[in-house]
C-alpha cells in the first residue's frame, strides 16, 4: 500500500475516526423502565447520529410502551445529559461541544468517563426545549440540510456557488452516499473538485463555537457559534509598516491563531500560544500555527466546514 502525504494522512485520520456510543431509552417509554440494554456502536465522527434511527428503532421496539407501528424508522431525538442534540450537527462535533469543551479538562488531560458518549433516545418530547428536535430527519430532510451547507461553504471558499450548482445529480447524491458510507474515496474526488484552483481560495468556511458564560445560560452545553469572513491570506492592518504591506502583499497565509486572534482576541490574546482557551477539531486540540487553507482541503468536516470548538483552559 503506498504511503499517504502527510496532509493526506491527517484527512484519513479523520474519516477512520469512529466515537464509541451507548445509546439508552427513555426510561419513561420503554416497558422496563431502566432495565433494558443499551444498544452499542462506534459511529463514524463525521457522520450523523439520525443515520442510526432505523436500526434503534428495530431494536427498541419490542420495549416501547407505545405502539411502535405508530412510529416511523426515521422518528425519535436524540439528548446528553439532558440536553437536546442538533440532529444535523456531525456527530464529533456534538461530542466536542457538549464533552470535550465542557468538562474539567486540560489540555493533556482526558475527562473521566467521557467514553462512551452515553445518549438517551427520546420518541416524545419529555420537555420544551425538546420540541425544537420534533422535525424528523427523514432522509430527504437530511440530504437537504447537508446540501445545504456543502453550498454555503462553496459560496465561502470560491465567491460563487457555480461549484457546487456544477455538479451532476450522480455526484451530488454521491456526495451524501459517501459521508452515509464513510467511503473517503468517493467523497475526496468530489471534494477536490469543489476546491478552488492554488491561490483562488476566496474565504475559509470557519464556524467557532464558543461557550457562554453561566449567567447567559441555563445548560453548561449550550454554546453560540461565530462566523465570519475569513481570508486565507493575513489581512493588512491599519497602520501597517511597509514590511507588513510587502508580506501581506506576497499572501503570507493566515493560520488559526491570526484567525482567533482578530475575531475573539480575549480568549486568544497569542497568535501561537493557547493560554486562555484552545481549539478543539475532530475531539483533539489542533496547534494555533495550523494553516487555514490546508485544513479547508484537508481536515474539514464533510459538508465542507472546519468546525471548530473553543475549550476554556483550566
């Protein structure tokens, strides 16, 4: 087998990723209130959880205390700890915000007990908050969501969405297959296709998501998340000396400490040093020096975005 180049390594890496789970009932609807078995996996990170909801529902249907008849495959939400799960977030994204960022941690540190990700499957909503989860993510449903963001990130990263709006039907419903099959080899050839040519690179699909501080929430989970435009290249600042002009000029490239920097500098006051916080991507701390175009080719999820989640340092 020959050996992969390094960033393409790193793009395996993150596509073999798979998270344990121990996925349990509600013990308000199943017939045995707490005693029924878990249903066990390891899930690929950059999958989605609602993927799993035929093979839950079989499994759990014996147990339900409503007719499971009245159900279909595609029904049911997901929550950790309580908290209600964005069914259309990746999985290892999910397990970054509501583990990795929230828990009495370090950054060489693992959390206790946070493997498996332990998630209650819910068929009725057992709360308010729950009822933002209500729509079901029935394969159509999921597809559109995905597209969806795959053209955001297009539009981000080339100015235009004609990419994306390019590709055949085959390719675009190829696209979705391969992140529902894990199939890296399939997803990579469209991937790269999408990719604008060396030095073209418009802005990087960055999405930053931040934790909020007690007093703004109710849940410890609860995060807000920061978009903006974000060029590959440093921008050239105010005041900028004639060697700064020079550099910018020569498209010295922005990494994610510039990046973090410009856009929250309180939690990031060192462009190479995670002091305050650290950055979170694909449930590891990723180095500030790290360069923005590479990890848009290279380490994005498989909708197109670096999602990355912001962990206060304790």
């Amino acid at each position: 087998m020959a050996q992969l180049q390094p960033l393409a390594a790193i793009q395996q890496h993150v596509w073999d990723a798979r998270l344990p789970l121990e996925v349990r009932l509600a013990p308000s609807e199943c017939r045995t209130y707490d005693q029924a078995d878990p249903y066990l996996i390891a899930w690929p990170r950059i999958s989605y959880i609602p993927l799993l909801l035929a093979r839950l529902h079989s499994f759990f249907s014996p147990l339900l205390i409503v007719d499971p008849e009245e159900l279909t495959p595609d029904a049911g939400y997901f929550t950790y700890d309580g908290v209600p799960l964005k069914w259309h977030l990746p999985l290892g994204l999910l397990y970054d915000l509501h583990v990795l960022s929230v828990g009495d941690s370090t950054a060489d540190q693992p959390i206790a007990d946070s493997i498996p990700f332990r998630l209650t499957l819910h068929y009725t909503p057992d709360s308010a908050s729950a009822h933002v989860n209500l729509i079901n993510p029935d394969p159509v449903r999921m597809h559109d969501f995905f597209i969806n963001a795959v053209k955001e990130a297009d539009f981000l990263r080339s100015g235009t969405a004609k990419p994306i709006m390019s590709l055949s039907a085959a390719d675009s419903k190829a696209l979705w297959a391969s992140t529902q099959d894990n199939d890296l080899t399939v997803f990579a050839k469209i991937h790269q296709s999408l990719l604008p040519s060396a030095g073209q690179l418009r802005n990087v699909p960055l999405r930053i998501y931040l934790p909020m501080p007690p007093e703004e929430s109710e849940s410890a989970a609860q995060m807000r998340v920061l978009q903006a435009q974000v060029s590959p290249t440093l921008p050239l600042q105010p005041g900028a000396t004639a060697a700064q002009a020079r550099a910018a000029s020569t498209g010295q490239p922005q990494t994610l400490g510039t990046a973090l920097h410009n856009l929250i500098p309180d939690l990031f006051p060192s462009r190479r040093t995670p002091i305050l916080a650290r950055p979170i991507l694909h449930g590891a701390p990723i180095a500030l020096t790290a360069n923005l175009e590479d990890l848009t080719k290279w380490a994005c999820y498989a909708d197109g975005w670096i999602h990355v989640v912001v962990a206060i340092n304790h």
